[in-house]
C-alpha cells in the first residue's frame, strides 16, 4: 500500500481527518524546509505539500507568489526539493509527502527522470497545478510506473463529466479547490463546498482533500467535517514571510499554527461522534 | 506540402507538439464555454457582418499596402511594400483582434473585459473597444512598463479603463498575464479576457490568428491587384507573435512565399541579454500552452531584454514554434541597434515613423532586400506606428524632450 493511502486507512480508523499543510521549498531559506517539515508533522499534520518554486506560479495568490520568490533568491530548484524529501525520509519514513507544482521545471528536468527521482527520495504523489489530465497522459503513465500517485485538482465549476475525468486520472486523494479564485483568496461556503463534496463522492471512492480559504482553527474544523483531507497553504505560508528575517523562529511558530487547527479538527470530530 | 490552412489546431488546440490548454482546473470549464462560443460565433453570418462593418467603419480598415519606392531605390534590390497597420485606429493591428473578441463578449454576456498589455497597444485597443460597447475594463500592466510607457497609460485612463500596475516577478508583459489570468479565475462568471497576442491557452492561439488573419487576407489581395503576383518574402516582427500569423496566415498554402519572423535581438542573441525564444530558446509551458521559451536550466523562465516593450516576452504563440519546426516559416533576431537604425530610415526616407516593434521587421527586411533582384517583392508588416516610442528613442540617444 502507498504511504498515502496507508495514511487515510490509518485516520479512517482512527476516525479522524487529515491535515495537511502546504509550504513552499526553499522559503525563505533552503536550510530551512527540512526541520520545518518535521515540526509541522509533530504538530499533528498527516501528509505534507512541498511547493516546488517556479518563477510564474499563474494559480497562485500573492503570498504564495511571494514565497516562490524568496525560494528563488536562494534558487531553490527542483532537484534542491527531491535532496531536501531525501534528507527527509532519513528520519521519517511514514508521513507522505506531495510536491506540488508547476508543470515546467518538470517537462525541463524530463518526465521520467524526474518521476524516478522522485520515488527514489520518497515522494508519494505529485500534483502540477497547470497540467489537466487531457495533457497529462504521458506524466501520469510515468508516475504511474514509479508508483508515485497523480494527484489532480477539482474546482466548483468542473462539470460532471470532467470530475469523473479526473477521479479516473487520480490516485491516493483528489484536491478540491473550494472557490474560484487563486490562493490565498477569500472566504469559505461550508455548504457549498458540503453539496459539491456530495456530487464527487458518488464518482469517486479516493479521499477528497479540501483546500483554499482554510486559514485558522474554526474554518479548518468546518471543512473537516465535511472532507477527507484539509489543505491548509497560504495562511501558513503567510505566517512564514512575516518571519522570513527570523528563520530560526519558523519551524516552531508555524507548528503553532498547524497545533491549532489540529486541536479544532479533532475536536470537532469527536463532538461529531456524540 | 500538404494544405496547412485550416489544418490545425486539432480539436484540443495543439499545433503538433505545441499549443494546448495547460492550466488549473477552474479555468478548463471557462475555456471550453469560450472554445463553444467562438465555434458558434465564427462561421455565424451576422456575427462576421458585425465584425467586418466595424473593421471598416471604426478601424478604417482595409489599410493601404503602400510601395516604399524611395527606400527601395535606397536599398538596391527587392521591391519593399508595407501593410500600413499604423493607420489603425488606435494605431497598431491590436485592435483588430479586440474587436473581434469584444463582440464575442458581449454575445457571451459578459460585462467586464479584462487585458494583458507590454507597451500599452493592446492595453489601449482594449480599452477603446470597451469604452465603445460601454463594459467594463481593467488592464494588467508591469510596473516597468507603467514607466516606460506614461503616455499609454494616461490614453486608457482617459478611456475609462482601470489600469493595474503589477510588482510581482520580472514587473513587465509576463506578469501582467500572470496577474489577468488570476483575475479571470477569480472573477470567470462575468469577466471576458481579451490576450493580446497569438499565445495562451486554447482556443486563444485560433481565435486572435483568425481575427488578425484580415491583415494577411487584405494584404493577398492587393499585391495581386497591384502587382499581378505573389509576394517573394513576408516579413513581421515577433513578440507573441499575433501581427506576423496575421499576415502569415493566409500564404501558408502558397509555397513560393517565404516567410520570416524576427524577434527581438537586444544586445545581441550572444549577450543572452535578448527576447528571441525561436532563436535561442527551447520548448516548455508557460501561460497555458507549450511552445519556445526563455528558461534556464531548472524551468525557471528568464527576464527578456528588447528596446521594443512589445516584443519583451520570454514565450511566443505555439503555432509560430510548429511553423518553425517544420520549416515553413524562418525565425531570425535583430537587435536593439539595427532596429534603431531602420527606425530612423524609414522615418527619413518615407516620412513614416514606424513602432520599434515594426522596426525590428524593418531592419530585417533591409538585410534581405539587396540580396533579391528587382523584379522581387516583400512585404513588410508595419504592425504599428512609432509616436508611443518617441521618448525612448530620444532617451537611448541622450536628447531630453
């Protein structure tokens, strides 16, 4: 079984959701990513989004675009990430871990090199936000082959038949984009998003994540009620460029974060169960 | 050579390896209620009628395709024509393609029109056609270009649009597509997007070739009428590359016809300091379709560096990088010094004075001219006219206005 749905069959169990945070790599400082990511799985994450920099991330919001920024100053490139899951997996073997990207620094790195780095490091799923699966069959049969899951993103306004389309393509979960707009962007409709999961579940058995608009404790419990998996990126990212002149600071302030919306999702799970 | 005209795109807008619809999910249903609509709308005959009358009466067109006899004589050899699309109103061949895509808006139901612009031509074609159907406009611009180009700016504030000076990234073209496209996300259910050139997704690569294939059409006709024979050479200049498939277009069947596409040279292709992906670039994605790019070694796309704001753009349409490939259509790159120098002669010698976009065309086709005889013809796109650039000329050579 793949880290990730070993991942969602554990919290199944357990009757939890999964929390997963987003950050870029490399932001602000390269050195800075690895211990990050330990501290926001102690802080209770299931599955961690590596953001790979890219310089016109065209579905981001500013303060995603600012994080690619401060990664490229340091020029935080792709195959900086793979070392940096690497360095991971020395000392965690268990929590899945999803690059999330653009589709460039791939299709220049080449599609099955980089999709047999990636497993050889120990990424789990790769999910490249401007790569539908109309233009996708060539990477996704390469991933496929290295037992890395492809993941896709769902939005409000895909039609039936383009979310059956995209649950055939995925594998481990599906990422569902809970507004129009890019990251970082406005507030959350509980109840549309709630609908919406609805019509996608009676296509698909694979966990559904849900993410854009989660940014504290109590939106973070709403979509959990209602979801699979809550992706939490620019609220945590926002908190990691507020102390990017303080990178010793990030790793503890931003598992604050994390802790917190763990705390609301699972006690939100276990009001539900009563 | 099989027949290329109405060959491609295929049905999901790729032109062989290149062209296609790479973007997040939100904006594939988008695309495709835009690709059925214009579908619908291009062989409609009322929507053709309403296009063709607003070419005439509003754009002026046809333009004249006018014989540069002095220049030629001066030159020495091939016979030079320009396609005079400075005489557009508003001064470019951009306002072709934003009528033709307003017209469409306002049949979508659209209220709010949103643009890209490098130089502000596209920018202020937006604008003009948004203020005439009385929709709303916002215009994405880059910060640097904001500065470089005042005048634009202040035209389409007076046009009543809304215009946006983007600080993300390299702060030019690039980005202001960045930031349009996460405004259309946003924004979809009312919002039209007018791309400004021959690149994005599909079906935009069609659709702004199809409007602007008038040029070329227009331009068949009138070296037959007036010469009795096809053109030798065509020749336009290449930024995304909307007014040089405009005037490619309707020769691509005609095989004694060379084209060629010059890109913007900078310092010198050697320099790296340059705009010319075709000529020293290499294929990958950007802004929603595959085709020649300015990138480094890890896929990170690289500033440009043109003295023509129109032509600083690290990407180019997709279906210039298939005519590449296949050898149809030749890609060379002038730099800034050789399109300053045929600035001044056409300025000099015909009394025109062409947009150092054009001027890029320009200096190539005084390069080809005396190697062809006589009795040759090319025909050159003048693509825009020249009084946006009169404050960057007089700064690069030290004059203060």
């Amino acid at each position: 079984m793949s880290r990730i749905a070993a991942c969602f069959t554990r919290l199944r169990a357990a009757g939890r959701k999964a929390l997963i945070p987003f950050v870029t790599a490399g932001d602000p400082h390269p050195a800075v990513t690895v211990p990050l990511m330990h501290a926001l799985v102690e802080a209770g994450a299931d599955i961690l989004e590596l953001g790979i920099p890219f310089s016109d991330p065209m579905a981001d919001g500013p303060v995603i675009q600012q994080a690619c920024e401060r990664a490229l100053l340091h020029h935080t490139s792709l195959r900086h990430v793979l070392e940096m899951v690497r360095e991971f997996r020395a000392d965690n073997d268990i929590t899945p871990v999803v690059l999330m990207g653009y589709l460039n620094p791939v299709e220049v790195m080449g599609y099955e090199i980089f999709a047999r780095a990636a497993a050889a490091v120990g990424v789990d799923g790769v999910l490249t936000v401007d790569l539908p699966p109309e233009e996708g069959s060539e990477l996704i049969a390469c991933l496929r082959e290295h037992r890395l899951d492809p993941i896709f993103l769902l939005a409000p306004n895909s039609t039936p038949a383009r979310v059956k389309k995209i649950c055939a393509a995925a594998s481990g979960f599906v990422y569902y984009v809970s507004l129009k707009g890019v990251t970082g962007a406005a507030s959350l409709d509980t109840e549309a998003v709630a609908r919406k999961l609805k019509e996608i579940r009676a296509v698909t058995d694979l966990p559904i994540g849900v993410g854009f608009g989660i940014r504290d404790g109590d939106s973070a419990a709403r979509v959990a009620a209602v979801a699979d998996a809550v992706v939490v990126g620019s609220a945590l990212v926002s908190k990691i460029g507020a102390l990017a002149g303080t990178p010793d600071k990030i790793p503890a302030q931003a598992a604050a974060v994390i802790a917190e919306m763990r705390r609301a999702m699972d006690h939100q799970s276990v009001s539900g169960d009563r | 050579m099989s027949k290329l005209i109405d060959s491609l795109p295929d049905a999901n807008g790729h032109f062989g390896v290149y062209g296609g619809r790479f973007v997040a999910e939100t904006l594939m249903e988008p695309l495709e209620e835009l690709r059925l609509a214009y579908e619908k709308y291009r062989s409609d005959p009322a929507f053709l009628a309403e296009f063709d009358a607003d070419l005439s009466h509003y754009v002026g067109r046809p333009s004249p395709l006018y014989f540069a006899e002095r220049w030629s004589r001066d030159l020495g050899g091939a016979k030079l024509y320009l396609k005079r699309e400075d005489l557009n109103h508003t001064g470019a061949h951009k306002i072709n393609n934003t009528i033709g895509q307003a017209l469409l808006a306002k049949r979508m139901g659209k209220t709010r029109i949103i643009a890209e612009t490098g130089a502000g031509q596209h920018g202020v074609a937006s604008a003009t056609v948004a203020a005439r159907l009385g929709l709303e406009c916002v215009v994405y611009m880059g910060a640097e270009d904001v500065q470089r180009q005042a005048a634009n700016v202040f035209r389409m504030k007076l046009l009543g649009a809304r215009v946006v000076p983007v600080t993300s990234g390299s702060k030019t073209l690039k980005d202001a597509l960045n930031e349009a496209m996460r405004d259309w996300v946003t924004n979809v259910d009312h919002t039209f997007y007018i791309i400004g050139t021959v690149a994005g997704p599909h079906p935009y690569p069609a659709m702004v070739r199809d409007f602007q294939s008038i040029i070329g059409r227009e331009a068949r006709a009138q070296i037959l009428a007036i010469e009795g024979k096809l053109p030798d050479a065509l020749v336009a200049c290449v930024g995304g590359g909307s007014n040089a498939i405009g005037l490619f277009y309707p020769f691509l069947d005609d095989e004694s016809v060379r084209m060629i596409g010059v890109e913007g040279g900078g310092d010198g292709v050697a320099s790296g300091r340059h705009a010319a992906p075709l000529t020293a670039g290499r294929p990958g994605v950007l802004h929603g379709n595959r085709t020649y790019l300015m990138e480094d070694a890890d896929g990170q796309i690289i500033e440009t560096h043109s003295i023509s704001a129109g032509l600083d753009y690290p990407g180019v349409g997709p279906e210039h990088a298939w005519l590449k490939d296949l050898g149809r259509a030749q890609y060379v790159a002038i730099t800034d010094d050789e399109a300053l120098a045929a600035f001044h002669a056409l300025t000099r010698i015909e009394g025109i004075i062409p947009a150092l976009e054009s001027s890029h065309a320009l200096a190539q086709a005084a390069k080809l001219a005396p190697t062809m005889s006589e009795d040759q013809i090319i025909v050159v796109n003048l693509s825009g006219r020249g009084d946006k650039d009169i404050h960057t000329v007089a700064a690069r050579e030290g004059i203060t206005l």
